[in-house]
C-alpha cells in the first residue's frame, strides 16, 4: 500500500508542473516585452531631443522642413538600433498662422516623434491559430527647438 502512495504522490506533482509550466511561460514572456519596450522608451527619450538638435534645426545644406523631417526620422530610426520599433516623425510650426509682419521672424518648431513597440511574437501562427499579441505599445516624445538658436530646446 505505501508504494502506491508514494507513486501518487510523484504523479500528482508532474501532474501540477504541467499545468503551471505554460502559465509561467507566458508570465516569463509578457516580462520580457515589458522590459525591452522600457529599454526602449529610455533610448528613444534620451536619443530624441539629440537628433532633433543635431538634425532638425539646422540641416545640412540649408534643406527645406520636409528633408528634415526625413532626415531626423532616419537618424532616429538609425539610432535605436536592434529594437523592434517603428519610428515616425511630424513637424509643426507654432505660430505660423500669425500676422505677415511676425512670420519674417520665424517660428518655434515643434517635433513630434513617435516610436511603435510591437511585442514578441508578434507574427506566429501555428495550425493557423494566431499566437502574437494584438497590441501595439506607441510612445510620443515632442521636441521644441528654435530654429534661429541652435542647440535651444524649449
């Protein structure tokens, strides 16, 4: 009689490990996204007011505000490196509906970067079931630059 305890016993453990195991799995996963889409926030603040600064105020060869929307959104998407992300720039003139006297003088650009997080695995079927998750995590930092004063951030 106790030997048939003992296997019991055994069993019933194998029995709890098989059906924790996947839940601890997917624990360990949704862990892992949220770690990479906070190392990822943190790079994409810290690099975003730089290429901003270095790229978005003064452009090389005196381009136009378009060209320097793609050239920071280049620079920004270059920067992040091995990091699942979409990365898209936007520019906005602040003031630029104002008097035709006060247009000679310039306005404020505001640049507004975006970064989308897509988690893994975001493209895996198996048996036509879909296992990504649905979600896209999006982060939007705004620069403020003046365009007559290199390297001010408002």
């Amino acid at each position: 009689m106790m030997r048939v305890r003992a296997h019991e016993t055994s069993a019933q453990a194998m029995v709890e490990m098989a059906v924790v195991l996947p839940t601890l799995l997917v624990l360990a996963l949704i862990v892992y996204n949220l770690m990479l889409y906070a190392a990822a926030v943190v790079r994409f603040d810290r690099v975003a007011a730089d290429v901003v600064m270095a790229q978005g105020v003064s452009p090389a060869g005196g381009e136009e505000a378009a060209d320097a929307v793609e050239a920071v959104e280049g620079e920004l998407a270059r920067a992040m490196g091995d990091y699942p992300v979409e990365v898209s720039v936007s520019c906005d003139e602040e003031g630029a509906e104002s008097a035709a006297m006060l247009s000679l003088v310039g306005a404020l650009h505001t640049y507004r970067c975006t970064m989308r997080f897509s988690p893994w695995p975001s493209g895996l079927s198996i048996a036509g079931v879909r296992l990504g998750a649905p979600a896209v995590l999006e982060h939007e930092r705004a620069v403020t630059v003046d365009p007559w004063r290199p390297g001010v951030v408002m």
